[in-house]
C-alpha cells in the first residue's frame, strides 16, 4: 500500500531554481501592480503562486496566513 502524501511529504530545496523564483515572483509583481493587485488567477492578496513558489525553491511549507501574508508582501512590495 502507498504511502498516505502530504504537504509536507518529500519537501526539498531548490526544487524550481532561484531563477526560476526570481522570475516567476517579478512576473507577479508586475502583474499585480499593472493590474492593481489581481491577475488572470484572481486577487494577489488570496492567491497561492508565491507561497507555493516559496515552498518549491526554499522546501519550507507556509501554514499560518501571518506568515504567508508576510512572504506575499514581501515579494510583492
């Protein structure tokens, strides 16, 4: 029998490059300043992108909305 996957099963670092992170989250940025906070996948301050972009490239999951609210703002500010 497989085992049972979670979020957190199999985290790792660097699973997408830093590049790729830097890229993808100043594709975000952009979108969300052109399109005054919201983009073709909805609002940025409820959208998963980046908290799943951070959990890709630093392998740490984000649980609590303080801290995925901190990472968005971040990125996005």
């Amino acid at each position: 029998m497989a085992k049972k996957i979670t979020c957190k099963t199999g985290l790792k670092k660097n699973i997408i490059s830093k590049e790729v992170f830097d890229r993808e989250v100043e594709l975000c940025k952009m979108l969300s300043k052109d399109n005054k906070g919201k983009c073709g996948w909805g609002k940025c301050k409820d959208c998963g992108t980046i908290p799943l972009l951070f959990k890709l490239h630093q392998g740490v999951l984000l649980e609590k909305d303080e801290e995925i609210a901190n990472v968005r703002n971040k990125c996005l500010n």
